[in-house]
C-alpha cells in the first residue's frame, strides 16, 4: 500500500522592506485564506522572524531583481504570484513577476509613480493637468524668480518626511545648506486647495475605482495628515476625473492610492503610490469592500477574475491622534474595539516621542463608522471626550 503525498499548495512570494502592519495583520492571512504558502523576501529579515514565526522568511537584497530572482531559483519554487506593498519595491516586484512570467503591473510605470521627479515629466509628456516642478541639488544656486512659495520634497520620499513649504528664497537657501551635499530635492509650486484622494483596483482589464477620502492636514509649513473623511464631497465630486488621470499615467493591475489638490482648474495630482493605501485606511476598506480589500489585491495579482468591488454604503472616519511635541506618552486612550469605533495604538504608553513632523508622529489611529453622518459625527465627539491622551 502506498501512501499518498500530500498535496503541496501554490506559493505566494511576498517582498517587504521595513515591518508593516497591512503585510502581517492583512495581506498574509488573505494569502492564506486563498490557499496558499507564504514566502517573505526581505532585507529586515530578524524583525520580520519575530512577527512572523509561523511564516518562511530569507534575508536578500530585495531592491536588486536578480538577486530575488536567483533566490527564488535556490529555494526551487514556483510562485503563483510575485507581490509586494512597498513603495519602494513596486518596480523591483514587477521586474521579477514580469521575468517570471507572472501577473505584473507595468515596471516604467511603477517607477515614474514612485520617482516624483518623472511623475511630473509623465504627466507633461501626456499632456494631463501638473504644476511647475525643478530637481536640484543642495549646492545648487536659488532663484528668486522660481514661483514661491515652493514645497520641497523628497523625489523618492513617503509619509510626508522631509516635505516643507518654503515661502522665499532666503527660507529655500538655508533649507538646502543643511541637507547633505550629494543630496537632491524636487521644487513643486505649492498648491491651494483641498488635499483628496482616490483608491482603485485594476484586474488587467478594467480600472475600479473603490472610493477616496477628503483629507485635513495640519498647519503649515509641514504636511501631516490629521483625518481622511470617507468618500467626502470633493473626493465625490472629482472621482471620474481623478481616474481619468489614473488610467492615462498607465496605472492598471492591483491596488493604488494616490493624492490629488483641488486647484481652481481641477484636481492636479500630488503623488501616485502604486500600492494599497495605508495609515489604517486599508483596514477600513477591508471591512467596506464586501470580497475583502486584502483579498481582492491578491487575486489580480494571482491573475484570477475577480467580481466588481462592492463598497458597503457606510459613513467612516479616521481621524489620527498627532503628537503636539516631543516628550513621553502620559495618558493613551483605552477602548474596546466594536463595529462602530476602533482604536490602533501607534505608540504605547510611557513610550518616548520623538517629532519628525510627518505621519511618523502618530500616536494612534481611530476609525468610526455610522449609518449616517450625523451618527458619525456625534460618536466621533463622544469617543474623543472619553479618552483623553497627552504628551508630557
């Protein structure tokens, strides 16, 4: 008599650089709930053993293809798809996929979106709405005719790190002398206008456009995001148009969320991150998108048909809790997660702060959800009243 051997199941091969919650609390165990074995390639290899100890994890160079592609090779297995949730690895993950004939989302797209520099050279050459734009280096000269004010950014930058609204020359002059040398900067004209977003899916074939947020960010000179209102009245307003612009710059398979200002002339985009949107956002789309968000991502990438998204027609809020300066965290909120109100607690308390003036400085995160927005509104007055937080 012989036994059978087990039945191996397909493999997801996932690339991840820093630890991240939507990889660990989401996408791997959507990964599973479609049946297969997860994979984890990372160059944080002891940080993602420890939060993963049921889960096979290599150390590489996940930012250099080949070398991903060769261990893939050395651990002789077949993936069925090839994913990753990293800005910074969009382009990397789709050269592997590509090279390994899997579902893929387009390598130069992937980079122009991520490289803010060529967004901005992408969005000229197709003629679609942008803004003055110059990259520089530190030690290049300032001039005073550039249309101030300016905001200065990373080319390559995310969580609105290093991003700054420089109003004169004088002010751009003494940012770029305490940046490193070598270092170069993208000059945007500054925008006015409300900042929106928008989440889509694409299946190959098809661009579904989820839904987005009206954003309020916080006091100038810096860019923190300080609550995303659910399908607000701008982001319903200009979701066809924003789109539009989506399916022009070439953005197709998987999820992406990218950032559009309302200008005079219409939304003009800040930045296309071709992956899900994060900051605890996407777990309230996986709990809105009836198939499941995490889930719905995997399978375009899997290349299996998926159904038309269906969003459930509720009212939601984030609303982030941003440290107001350095210190300790004295008091956090304590609540007891429900349907309606849930709490992530970014920092703990007695834990230090530092300020980095970006979405870095989150204390916690809650979302709200109610069948109407008057709902909304008087739970969210309530849950804050109840738990007080400081910083001493």
């Amino acid at each position: 008599m012989f036994l059978k051997e087990p039945e191996l199941k397909p493999t997801l091969v996932f690339l991840t650089h820093v630890l991240n919650n939507a990889v660990v609390d989401g996408f791997i165990p959507a990964a599973r709930s479609l049946g297969h074995d997860v994979i984890v390639l990372t160059d944080h290899g002891h940080a993602h053993q420890q939060a993963l100890a049921d889960v096979r994890v290599h150390e590489c160079d996940v930012f250099n293809p080949i070398g991903v592609i060769d261990l893939i090779a050395a651990l002789n297995i077949e993936p069925s798809a090839v994913f990753s949730n990293s800005d910074h690895l969009q382009t990397c993950t789709a050269m592997v996929a590509e090279l390994l004939g899997l579902p893929a989302k387009p390598s130069k797209v992937c980079y122009h979106a991520k490289n803010k520099h060529w967004m901005r050279k992408r969005l000229e050459s197709l003629r679609l709405p942008t803004i003055w734009s110059q990259t520089i280096r530190s030690t290049d000269a300032v001039h005073s005719e550039w249309p101030y004010p300016l905001v200065v950014k990373p080319t390559q930058g995310v969580a609105s790190i290093d991003v700054v609204r420089i109003d004169t020359p004088t002010q751009l002059a003494q940012h770029l002398a305490q940046l490193d040398e070598s270092q170069s900067v993208l000059l945007e004209e500054f925008m006015e206008g409300p900042l929106i977003t928008l989440e889509t899916l694409g299946d190959g074939e098809r661009l579904h456009t989820i839904g987005g947020f009206d954003v309020s960010l916080s006091n100038p000179p810096y860019f923190v995001e300080t609550a995303a209102q659910w399908n607000g009245p701008h982001t319903v307003q200009w979701r066809a148009h924003m789109a539009y612009t989506l399916a022009q710059f070439g953005v197709g398979l998987g999820a992406c969320h990218s950032e559009f200002v309302v200008t005079p002339r219409g939304p003009v985009l800040v930045e296309i991150n071709y992956r899900s949107i994060g900051d605890n956002r996407e777990f309230l789309l996986d709990q809105l998108v009836e198939q499941g968000w995490f889930k719905s991502i995997l399978q375009t990438h899997l290349g299996q048909e998926i159904e038309v998204p269906q969003v459930k027609p509720k009212f939601a809020q984030i609303d982030y809790l941003v440290a107001p300066h350095a210190g300790t965290l004295r008091v956090a909120p304590r609540i007891e997660n429900n349907a309606a109100v849930q709490y992530r607690a970014i920092k703990q308390q007695g834990e230090t702060i530092q300020i980095s003036n970006s979405n870095k400085d989150y204390i916690g995160v809650f979302t709200y959800q109610a069948d109407s927005d008057s709902e909304l509104q008087r739970l969210r007055t309530d849950i804050q009243h109840r738990n007080p937080w400081s910083v001493q």
